[in-house]
C-alpha cells in the first residue's frame, strides 16, 4: 500500500474530507495520511480507538511516535491524556487500549535504527515547547496569535499539524487535525488564522525520502 507515498510533493490532508478506515482491531478505525506498507509499515496516521478496544501486543521495530488528540491512551506504562507526546523507540513493545475512546496522531517506522531514546511529555499550557531534538530531527509545538506568520523551512522536509485554530498556507487553509507536508529543499509561510493556532511541527527527516 502506498498513500501519498511521493516524498518530492507538497501533500495536504484536511480531517474532515478524508475517510475513516476500519483497522484490523475491533473498534479501530485510522485516517491514512502517508503509508508506505501493509500492516507493517512506515506510516502517519490518526488512529481513533473506541471505547474498550485495543490492539494486541506487538513490538515497534521501526519505533512509535504519537499525540494524543482526544480521550486517554492506555499501556502497561500508564495513561497519557489529551496532549501526551510519546515516542517508543525501536525495539519497544506494548499492549495500546482505550477504556474509555481515545484518537491519536501516530506516526510508525521513522525512527534512526540506533534511537533508543523514550519521551513522554505534556504538551498542556505550553506556548513553545521542544518535545525532542537529535541529528535528524526536530519536533515541537508552537502556539500562534491571530494572524501572527510562521517561516516553514523544509529544507529538510516539514510536516505542520493542526491541533487547535488554523492556519493558512499557499492560500490554502488548514484547521484542526489537518497535515501538511512539505518536501525537502522548498520554503513556506504559514499564517494563523482569526483565532490564533497551535500547530505540531516536526522538520528534518525527510531528506532519506527523495
């Protein structure tokens, strides 16, 4: 399987125009926003667990980095609430649930093979916070005032993910749980809309990719 699998286009996902698709759980339905695999695969995706279910036990060889976006995620480590970043580096195993619902930006299969750091941050009341930072990447949030711009330099490649208000780039306009990519070598303004915006960055990675 391959979605929006070519790294040298600029790809916008908007939430609300794109389907849920049914996992091979039991009350788990994803939004596929870049793949490159079947079940095993390197991936980013918003994953919505019903309440009570879960994903059996399995192992990330590639590594796991998500957002929670909704509800309480759940494993053997604990609960992350609404705006939990987690990275499980390669290696890591788990057994992911949702008692009560959860959704969830998750992205698979991207890590360095030699990662073995583990996050787990609280992006709650920060307005700037840089969640993780190494030579190949760089993840943060950043909150924006209304029409306040924001220089996206993808000379490495970018991914912007809308959490709360909007954003506009290239006239095109970007809400809550939208993505943008940007691919390596190209450079973008994004510009809060009317009531601000908080947006996910992460830059850097994509580089391998073209």
């Amino acid at each position: 399987m391959r979605v929006n699998a070519d790294f040298t286009k600029r790809v916008a996902v908007h939430f609300d125009q794109n389907e849920w698709v049914q996992s091979p759980a039991a009350g788990v339905e994803r939004k596929m926003l870049d793949r490159i695999g079947e079940e095993v695969a390197r991936a980013t995706t918003i994953v919505r667990f019903a309440p009570g279910s879960a994903f059996a036990a399995h192992t990330h060889d590639g590594g796991e980095e998500y957002l929670v976006l909704e509800g309480v995620f759940q494993d053997e480590t604990g609960d992350f609430p609404v705006g939990s970043y987690v990275r499980n580096p390669p290696t890591s195993s788990h057994t992911p649930s949702a008692k009560d619902g959860a959704t969830i930006l998750v992205k698979l299969h991207q890590f360095d093979p030699a990662d073995r750091t583990e996050v787990r941050r609280s992006i709650n009341g920060a307005e700037k916070l840089q969640l993780f930072k190494d030579a190949q990447e760089d993840v943060r949030v950043l909150s924006l005032a209304a029409g306040e711009s924001l220089n996206l330099d993808a000379e490495q490649g970018l991914e912007l993910f809308v959490i709360e208000g909007s954003v506009s780039e290239e006239d095109e306009e970007f809400s809550v749980w939208d993505w943008l990519r940007l691919p390596p070598e190209t450079q973008s303004v994004a510009t809060a809309g009317t009531d601000g915006a908080r947006v996910w960055i992460k830059s850097g990675h994509l580089s391998g990719m073209v």
